[in-house]
C-alpha cells in the first residue's frame, strides 16, 4: 500500500466548524428583520447581517481548508 493509498482523517473539530459556521449563515439569513424589530434602520440592520455572514464565511472556509489531516502511521 502506498502512501496515495492511505486515507485521511477527518477532524471532528473542524467538522463541527463547519456545521456551526453553516448553522450561522443560515440563521444570518432571518436576521435582518429580527434587527429591524429591535429600532434599527434597514442599512444598520443590513451590515450587521452582512458582518454576519462574513464571520459565517470565513469559519466555512477555514473548517473546510482544516477538515482532512494526514494519518501518522507508525
């Protein structure tokens, strides 16, 4: 078997990265008028979500650039 062959494990850690970061983008989506209902302006409302959506993003892009890590066979 060569090392091509050898599977690569999964990182649970970066796993639930991925699903909180998804799980957060996903809630980003109704938020505007949740914001809205609170006395804020659609465009205050609008970046807030925004900002949202990017920390979403970037903990999306970070799990899935961490979420397979090379086996050590000893």
């Amino acid at each position: 078997m060569s090392d091509s062959d050898v599977p690569k494990e999964l990182s649970y850690q970066s796993l639930w990265g991925l699903v909180l970061s998804a799980g957060l983008a996903v809630a980003g989506l109704f938020a505007l008028p949740v914001f809205q209902s609170f006395g804020l302006g659609f465009r205050p409302a609008f970046w807030l979500v925004l900002t949202v959506e990017a920390v979403a993003l970037a903990g999306v892009v970070a799990s899935v650039l961490t979420l397979h890590r090379d086996r050590e066979l000893d």
